[in-house]
C-alpha cells in the first residue's frame, strides 16, 4: 500500500511546497470526459488538484475504448463520470472528486454555480452546448480553457495552444466563430484553446454508435439511451487516443501552468 504523503513527491520537488500547496487548494471543474477530458482530469489529479467536479452525461461505449481514459471491456455500459472517479481515487484517495451524471445545457447552465470554482476547462462535444458554455464561463470571469476538435488527426507536432480569435485551420473554431455571429453573442473575455492545424478525412465507414447517453430509471438504476445521441452530438469522426491524451494533458498543463506563473513569485 503506498503512503498518500509520498505520491507528490516529484511534484513538491520541482514545484515547492507554496506551489504545491495551492494546486491542493484550487478547484477546478471539466466539462466532459470524453477523450480528451478523461485525460485531462487524470494529468490534473496526479499534478496535485484536490478539488475535480468531473461533468457527463454519457456511460462507457465499446467504441470509447480506443482512446478514453476509463473506458475498458469491464466498464463498458458504466456511467462515465463513476468509472473515471474510481480510477482518480485510486491515483489519490485523499482527492476530492464530485462526479455529476448531467450534461452542460442552458437550461442546466446554473445548476453548476462555476463561479466557485477557480478554473472551467470545456471538452464536450455538442457544439451549441459548448458555444453556451463558453459564453457563460467567460461572462462569469472565471479562468476557462476550451478544447476544440480532436478528432481527424495524427500528427501530434501539429497539436498548439492559442488564444481563440487567433486559432487558425480548425474546422470547429471556424464552426464556433460562425455561431456567435449567427447568435450577435460572444465571449467577453479572451481564453486559451488546445487545437489542431492538421484536418483528415475519414477513410473508414461511419458508425453511429459512438456513445451512449445514460438515464436514470425510476429505481434510480442506469438505462442506457443511443437513440438521442446522434441529436446531441457533433457529426461522428475517427480519432486516436495519443491525439486525445494530449489535447487533454495540455488543457491540463494550462491550469498547472498558469498556477505556476501566478505564484512563483
């Protein structure tokens, strides 16, 4: 059994004990936990955040195994947002993670109260919910980082951070960009995204299974609910787990890095 005050040893020694302090202390939440937010809430965890509220509505696909995080043969039809806490709390027991089974909609958009939390990271995939989102969190004024598409890449040198407004050859900020037009609605504050300059084509057949949505029965039990994906849900597209594990451990790094310049004073 490994000691608990031993796991962040290699953390306090390249970030010191005030650093490290801080990371135990911030509180984050992410939206999505697909695969690029399961890999994004695994690196945060194991930097040092104490405080994950981990946001989905979806449970385990057979076609979730390929790149996500918790997604194996054995948690297949589990609800997504349990099976990464189990594994988050086997990293660090002593995390406070809050797993909410729900998804980031306008009509759930203050359920959350993001306000109290010191960053907001996007990585869902429904694009009106995630132009909502980024509306919100940068009205809010809370620090907020977004990913766009992961999906359609393979070369990870072509994997950047930048400012939103500056992103260029992603399909999905174009997509974004073009909503808040249409909306006469856009963000009040800049934010950092992880994107991509690369875009491929598919050259497999399309499937629609890609996820499911989990509900609750009136025993409180998990259904599983594909018939409303395809409705929630942005067109299907290959993807590869190091495409997403990256996006997802750079969304990370932006809070780690950003608590790093703030306080190393």
């Amino acid at each position: 059994m490994a000691n608990n005050n031993d796991i962040f040893d290699r953390s306090k020694l390249l970030l010191g004990d005030k650093i490290f302090e801080v990371l135990q202390r911030t509180k984050v939440i992410l939206f999505g936990v697909g695969g690029v937010g399961s890999w994004c809430a695994e690196t945060l965890v194991r930097s040092g955040i104490g405080h994950l509220t981990i946001v989905d509505s979806d449970c385990v696909s057979v076609t979730n195994i390929n790149r996500q995080l918790m997604a194996t043969t054995k948690t297949v039809g589990e609800v997504k947002v349990e099976a990464l806490k189990k594994r988050l709390l086997e990293i660090n027991p002593s995390a406070d993670i809050t797993a909410l089974t729900t998804a980031y909609t306008p009509e759930t958009a203050e359920e959350f109260h993001i306000q109290e939390y010191d960053y907001v990271i996007d990585a869902i995939d429904s694009l009106s919910n995630k132009v909502q989102l980024i509306l919100h969190a940068t009205r809010s004024g809370c620090r907020f980082y977004s990913a766009m598409g992961a999906a359609l890449k393979v070369d990870a040198s072509k994997i950047r951070t930048g400012e939103f407004w500056e992103i260029r050859y992603c399909p999905l900020a174009r997509m974004i960009r073009k909503r808040f037009k249409n909306l006469n609605e856009f963000p009040t504050q800049k934010f950092q995204c992880v994107y991509s300059t690369e875009v491929l084509p598919n050259l497999g057949a399309t499937t629609d299974n890609e996820s499911t949505e989990c509900e609750l029965d009136e025993n409180n039990s998990v259904e599983e609910n594909s018939s409303t994906w395809d409705l929630r849900k942005a067109q299907t597209n290959g993807s590869l787990a190091h495409i997403t594990a990256i996006f997802g451990c750079m969304l990370s790094g932006l809070v780690i890095q950003d608590i790093y310049k703030t306080y190393n004073q």
